[in-house]
C-alpha cells in the first residue's frame, strides 16, 4: 500500500494557562503545539506532531523547519515505507541539523511528519495504528499523571488525579532537600496501597547533589527516579548514581539516536526508558527502540508532555509493545490535548482503553483548535 502526498501543513498552537507548569530548569505560561497533516491525492489525512514544549518560543521555528525543509521531500511522492522514508530524510537532514547547531530541532521536525505518515497510511488500510504496527494485544494500557507541580500543589494534583481514575503520579522535584521532602511527604501520608509515586528531576542535578539526594529519597518507596542528572553525563556517572539508589533510573527523553539508547540498553544503569516520539524518531525508529527496551527486561514508559496528537500517537505504541511500561499523561490543564482526546480517553481504575478507530483513533477536528492556531503555513504539490 502507498500515498500519493500532494499537501502538507502545520499548526502552530498556542493556549494560555491559569497557573505555569513549573519544573527544575524553567516554567511555562501557555501551552503549546505544532500539528502536521498531509494529504494524499485520495484526500485521506494523517496527522503528527512536533515536540515544541520547551522553550514555547520555538514552536514557528520548528514548525518552519517542517515547511522548508521536511515538506518538499514529501510533497509529490508515492511513499509506502515511512520507515524507509524517515531514513533517507533523517541522513539528508543530518548535516543541515549540524550546520545550524540544532539537530533536536530538525529531528522533532521529521518526527512529526514520520507520525503523520504512520497516521496515513493506517487510515487507509482501515486499522488504528497499534494494530497496524503488529499489535494484537486489545486490552487496557496502564497510565499515570505527570507534570505535578512542586510544594502544596503536589497533594492537591495527585487528589485530583486520583479523582479522575488515575493510579499512579509523577512529582517534579530538584528544588532543595528541605522544599523536596515537604512536597513528598503529605503525598506519601495520603498515597493509597494500589498506588504509585515517581519523581523527576529533569536534569537538575549534578553528580554530587544526585548522590546525596537519591539516599535521601530513599525514605520514600518511589518506582522510579527519573533524570536526576543532564542527559549528556557520561555512563560512570549514571551508573554511580543507579548504585547508590533503591528506586529504578528513568531516562529518555533527551536521547536523540537508536545508538544512543542502545548504549543505555547495554549500561545497565536505566531501569525504565522514556523515548519521545515527537521529540526524535517519529514511529519509524521509536518502535524498534521500543521493542529492543521491553526485550531487554527494562520498561518502556514513552514520555509525552504536549498536545493531543503525540498523546495518541504515544498510547498506540506502548500498546504495540506492552511489557511493563506506563503511559505518561500531562495533569495539567492543556487544551491542545484536552480538546483532541477526552472524545475518547477515559482513565479508569488506572488504565485506559486502546482506541478502535482507524489511525490515531480520531479525525482532528480543525474548527475545535482553530482559536488557539497563531501560525499556519500549507504546501501543495
């Protein structure tokens, strides 16, 4: 099966929120996303996104990167392998990527478009993209409610998340042991037996700081801790840190590169891994990822913190690969996800249901956003 690709075009989405999203390094005041759709010659669509959540302000540069660099490659083609697309487009890119001093950027570009195509063509054969990826496993994913605030914010969001059916929480802590421990503790007072706890760090501590921390937090019966140190910290650092805690290491995110996730595969400092599919990879080398981690006996729990289209994308792959994993679900309040999948997510006692529906499970809506798109661009072949 192939599509004949004849337009291409992002959304730049933009929501402002009540209360920022606060974690180690930074916070936001607004949400954001940029969408992709392509069109066949037979008007089939198929939607991705492009991560775009920190800095917001790269969100159009990001979204131009798809209209000048990634749309040409695929305007006017017959595609039938967006694997083997994603490939040739990744090489070709690599050097533009190197030359600006950017390659996340064009990365995040081409994943958006490789989710896209993945949409696509599963609409065309008429089955939800698990399936469609080889999934025959039906049942339920696991989930858990991510991006709790620190502080006094910390109980009142796992509350509401609890309210909501979720089971399982990841707190954003690496603001001082003192501001840490008093965010942890009344969650850890009020935590349910069924129930899990994670932190995350994002990259906000050095080796030192990270010893020392990991055996404070060893109080607390965590699952997991997740990026306690910056992605780029050699593997003796990690490995220093994995031995020094009770709780598994998470990491992921801010890998780039199937080599990069096979030397953490073959570390042995990482117990859970987080690839981003919008971030790097798209499907195409998202899956084997994906596979090679559930293989190796560790759990793959793919990261997503943005809008509604990587949310989908993100549950149809972990339930392709199943294992032991989780599905990260943003808590806080985002329109550009709330609008595109509460049609069809519901947590319930800790799980939600995979979608039936052909491709993503959902035929976006463009009127439900439109208020939020601040740029759009379109191409056609």
């Amino acid at each position: 099966m192939s599509t004949h690709i004849i337009r291409a075009e992002s959304f730049v989405c933009r929501a402002p929120i009540a209360v920022p999203v606060v974690n180690a390094f930074g916070s936001m005041a607004e949400r954001v996303a940029v969408f992709v759709r392509l069109t066949d010659a037979d008007g089939v669509t198929g939607w991705g996104e492009i991560w775009s959540n920190f800095p917001t302000i790269g969100a159009e540069h990001r979204a131009r990167l798809f209209d000048a660099f990634i749309a040409p490659r695929l305007l006017g083609r017959s595609i039938s392998d967006p694997a083997a697309f994603w490939a040739e487009a990744d090489r070709a890119l690599h050097l533009w990527g190197l030359q600006a001093g950017e390659p996340g950027a064009f990365s995040a570009a081409l994943a958006g478009a490789d989710l896209a195509l993945h949409d696509l063509l599963a609409r065309r054969a008429g089955l939800p993209l698990w399936r469609w990826w080889g999934g025959t496993n039906s049942g339920p994913v696991p989930v858990y409610a991510s991006g709790l605030n620190p502080g006094a914010q910390a109980l009142a969001q796992v509350e509401e998340a609890r309210a909501v059916g979720h089971r399982a929480f990841k707190i954003k802590i690496g603001f001082g042991e003192a501001r840490d421990i008093a965010t942890l503790r009344p969650v850890f007072d009020g935590r349910q037996a069924d129930e899990r706890v994670m932190v995350d760090i994002n990259q906000g501590w050095e080796l030192p700081a990270a010893m020392r921390m990991v055996r404070v937090l060893g109080e607390f019966p965590l699952t997991w801790i997740e990026e306690p140190l910056a992605a780029d910290r050699p593997a003796w650092e990690w490995a220093q840190v994995a031995g020094s805690c009770s709780a598994p290491l998470a990491a992921g995110e801010n890998l780039r590169g199937a080599l990069d996730f096979y030397q953490a595969l073959a570390g042995h400092h990482l117990g859970v891994v987080q690839p981003d599919c919008c971030k790097w990879g798209g499907a195409s080398a998202t899956l084997p990822v994906a596979r090679a981690v559930v293989a190796s006996g560790r759990a793959y729990c793919p990261h997503f913190l943005g809008g509604g289209i990587g949310q989908l994308a993100s549950l149809h792959l972990l339930a392709v690969v199943r294992g032991n994993g989780m599905l990260e679900m943003d808590a806080n309040p985002n329109p550009l996800r709330s609008l595109l999948i509460e049609p069809i997510l519901r947590v319930t006692d800790g799980m939600v249901a995979v979608p039936a529906g052909s491709g993503l499970g959902i035929e976006p809506n463009v009127e439900a956003f439109d208020q939020y798109v601040t740029s759009r661009t379109s191409r056609d072949a």
